[in-house]
C-alpha cells in the first residue's frame, strides 16, 4: 500500500476514535464511529486476496447495521426524552437496542460470527488494530451508558460469549481464529463487570490490548499463521517461542501472570455484589478457554524441524523482533506485583 494512502487510513483511525471518545452527543459519537469503519475497511483488503476482500465486505456490513441499530437507538431516546446527551439514555427502549448495537460492533455472542471470518482473512498486524484499536470506541459508549443498560440483556450476552468463545476456540488450528475466539470470551469478561464497575472493565480491556498486542506481535515476528508453522519456531526463535508460550499463560489467567489481575478483581466484584452463581459460571467457563491457550503454548515450546516445502520459506523469513515485543511481553507478565494498588483506583 502507498505510505501516503496508510498515512491518511492512521490518521483517521486516530481522528474517528477521538471524536467518539470525546463526544457527549450521540451524533457525534455516530461519526467518529463511521470514520473508523471507512478507515479500516482498505487496510483490511489492501492485499487484494478474494479472502480479505470477503472480510472486508463482511465487516462493513456488520458495523453499518450496528451503526443503523445505534443512531435508531438515539433517535428514540431523543423522541422520548428530547435528549441528544449520551448519558441521558432513560428510554428503556433505546437501551436495549442501544446494548444490540454495540454488542454488534464488538462482537459479542449472539452477534459473534462475524469477527472470526474477517480477523482470518486479513494480517496480523490489521488483525490486532481490529482486535483492540477498533473496540476502544464501542467499549467507551459502553463505560459512558453503563448506568442505563439493559442489564439481563448485557449478563446473557456475557455467559454466552464467554461460553462460545472458548468452546469454539477448542478446534481451531489457525492462530487467528483462536485469537478471535480468544477476544469474544475477554469481552465477555468485561460485559458481565460493566454495570457494577465500568473502571474495572475498562482495566480488563486495557490489560487484555497489551497481551493480545504482545501475541499478535510475537506471532508476526516469528511470521506464523497456524499451529503447524508454530510447532517448528522453537528451532529458530527459542527465546521468542518462551515468551510467547508465557504471554499466552497470561492470557489465559494463569497466577501469577498479569492476566490472572482483571478476572481476580472481576470475581471480587461480582462476589460483593451477590453474584455468586454468576462468577462461579464464568471461572468455569474460563476453563475453556484455558485449555486451547495451554494447547498453543505446547506448540510455542515444542521441537520439530520443518517438514515441507512452506515451512522451509518460512524457516528463513522470520522477521527482526521490535524492542516494543520485548515491553508488551514484560508487561503482559510482571504486572501482577501491582495488583495490590489496583483497588485503590478503582
């Protein structure tokens, strides 16, 4: 792609995630909301491939209906109440179209299915913008609406996509889609905590970006798009491959990595609340997902040379390790320490 043509598709990205983020009236945030889209949308097919293509057209079906959905949303509200303020959402109405919508945009079960289709059919490196840049704006109007949700709505919607995200991840051999899968099962980490403690949610998401970004990263480094190529990168990249193999324990929760920080705090939170079948529920189903995360981390770590004619390409095409791996690696597992201070803030 021309360096101009991605310069002005970042610069976008940035300006619409701002305009959302800063926003207090609903059409504003609907703007920023579509400059994003429209930014993505090349960078997702810029490799021309009928796959990324397919993804790209994929995705902006989705977010254009999600769009529709939101700004219907707060036409309603404003029809009822008068109101074009974001955080004056008191039509119940609109809150239960409003939790659809952004649910549609960052693809929360039910409205899962599109994000692993198009997180596969384009790079790791978009791939990461669409699993952590792209969802700050959605997971924002959810922090800023989060006293007037529907609340059963957004609790199903939490269990189902902490459910299918990882019974859906089991089978999977493409890196990609397991990250996908991976993704759909945080966000339901982070909708179930959203109404007792939007701070906490928005920690959960912020240490989520910084792991998935270390994973994302690494696997880009190491140039390897499925379980096979993975299982011969010990050979070339031992020191990779481990840090790797602990990012993706840290992902899983595993104490005492960074990840384990967020769902910790998050069954605290719901215990106090009186939640206790719901937290019991979502620790059981982080098993899941615990266990295709222990599965990539055995390929991370496992001894094979290559054994075809790819995997020798690939051998020799490994690309030069950022310094920036080597910081979201550090963080995505020494960050525990800190935990101690984290109710503080809260």
């Amino acid at each position: 792609m021309n360096p101009q043509a991605k310069l002005i598709f970042t610069i976008s990205l940035l300006m619409g995630s701002t305009i959302t983020i800063s926003s207090n009236h609903w059409i504003t945030a609907w703007a920023g909301l579509e400059i994003n889209t429209l930014a993505i949308l090349p960078l997702i097919s810029k490799s021309h491939h009928p796959r990324a293509i397919e993804a790209a057209t994929k995705y902006f079906l989705t977010q254009a209906t999600a769009s529709t959905l939101l700004l219907f949303s707060s036409m309603t509200n404003a029809w009822h109440t008068g109101q074009w303020d974001i955080t004056q959402l008191t039509c119940p109405t609109s809150s239960m179209i409003l939790t659809s919508a952004i649910a549609m945009k960052l693809g929360l079960a039910p409205f899962h299915f599109w994000f692993p289709e198009v997180l596969q059919g384009c790079s790791l490196t978009t791939g990461l913008l669409l699993s952590t840049a792209m969802k700050l704006p959605p997971i924002t109007l959810f922090f800023m609406t989060s006293q007037s949700l529907n609340s059963t709505l957004l609790t199903t919607m939490a269990v189902m996509s902490a459910a299918l995200g990882g019974w859906m991840g089991l089978n999977q051999t493409q890196t990609r889609k397991i990250l996908a899968f991976s993704s759909i099962s945080h966000l339901g980490w982070m909708s179930m905590i959203l109404i007792y403690s939007p701070k906490l949610a928005l920690l959960n998401f912020y240490l989520y970006a910084i792991m998935t970004a270390a994973v994302f990263l690494t696997l880009n480094s190491i140039n390897t798009l499925n379980l096979s190529t993975l299982m011969t990168t010990w050979t070339k990249t031992p020191a990779l491959s481990a840090a790797l193999m602990i990012t993706l324990l840290s992902l899983a929760g595993l104490p005492p990595l960074t990840g384990f920080l967020p769902k910790w705090l998050i069954i605290q939170e719901l215990t106090k609340q009186e939640m206790i079948p719901a937290a019991t529920t979502m620790a059981l189903l982080s098993l899941l997902s615990l266990f295709f995360y222990l599965r990539l981390a055995y390929c991370a770590t496992i001894t094979l040379p290559p054994h075809t004619t790819n995997h020798m390409k690939q051998w020799h095409t490994n690309k030069p390790t950022s310094p920036l791996v080597a910081i979201l690696v550090t963080m995505s597992t020494v960050l525990l320490p800190l935990a101690p201070m984290i109710p503080t803030i809260l």
